[in-house]
C-alpha cells in the first residue's frame, strides 16, 4: 500500500502540471491584413476541415466565408493555414496570348496561296486554341497557391488517467 502512495502523488502532480488544452487568444490569432472582404481563400481549420469561398465579412478575430448557398464564421484561434486558390485563367490568357501572335506572324507570308484569307483563319484559330490549351495545362500543373497565412505549431499536452483492474497509470500525449 505504501508503494502506490507515491505513484498516486506522481499522477496527481503530473495531472495538475500540464495544461489541458486552455489556451488564449494571442496576437498571432488577428486576422491578417491580406485577407480582405471579396478575396477568394482556401481555409484549413485545427479539425482538417477545407472551406473555400469568398470573404465576406472580417472582424478582429473572426472571418465570415461565403461558400455556394451558406456562409460560415470561422475564429482566428481555429485556423491553421489560409491560401489564395490560383486559376487557370492566367494560364489561358498566355497561351490565348501566344496563339493569336504565333497564328498571325504565320500568315504574314502567304503570298504563293491560292486561298489566302481560308489559310490565315484556319492558321490563326488553330494556333490560338493549340496554345490556349497548352498554356491552361502548364498553369494546372504548376501549384500557384499563394499562402496568406499559416499558424506555428503549438505544443500541446494532455494526460488522461488509465484504470483498470490490478492497472494504475497515466497516458502522457505530446504533438507539436
């Protein structure tokens, strides 16, 4: 009986020290000044949880997401990273971009063809959807996310007590 007086202090002292997920609202937990009301965000929350829309609303602590048909409040404290999804249309654009330009210095030299305006439009049009399609597959394959924010990790800890018959300890968990 007196071996155990001194494993139930231990637990008991275990138990008191460390600090079951209470934690504060720090600076760190302000929304930043890159999120801004109209700006598409893709947001992970401490759950893993993806939510992607439209900012609609910001408060010091707090951002209000538009998504299809409903909007969410989602607290600073429980954000873990917020991005900026990229399009493809800037990739589009470019190769839309490319295409005319390829598809007209093609046709500027037709002075042997029969049917001239038939060459140029099929030159043109051609290049231009070749190239519109390249330019939207390099930008889908390139990852353009922009990282707005991203919470440091926080240590955290919890001990959880284990009883069972003829058992007695203590489950120490640790992440960071």
């Amino acid at each position: 009986m007196t071996a155990s007086l001194p494993m139930a202090a231990l637990f008991a002292l275990a138990t008191l020290a460390v600090p079951l997920g209470a934690e504060a609202q720090t600076a760190g937990d302000r929304v930043p000044d890159s999120v801004h009301v109209g700006r598409d965000v893709s947001i992970v929350d401490d759950e893993g949880r993806k939510i992607e829309g439209r900012v609609e609303g910001v408060s010091e602590h707090s951002i209000r997401v538009a998504m299809k048909r409903a909007s969410t409040d989602i607290a600073m404290d429980r954000v873990v990273r917020i991005e900026h999804p990229d399009t493809l249309k800037n990739g589009a654009l470019i190769g839309l971009g490319l295409g005319l330009t390829f598809g007209t210095i093609s046709v500027l030299d037709t002075r042997g063809l029969d049917n001239r305006a038939a060459f140029a439009a099929v030159s043109i049009v051609g290049n231009t959807l070749i190239w519109t399609a390249l330019g939207t597959a390099v930008d889908a394959a390139c990852n353009n996310r922009q990282t707005l924010y991203q919470r440091s990790g926080r240590p955290r800890a919890s001990v959880r007590p284990l009883v069972a018959p003829g058992v007695r300890a203590a489950a120490l968990a640790l992440s960071w």
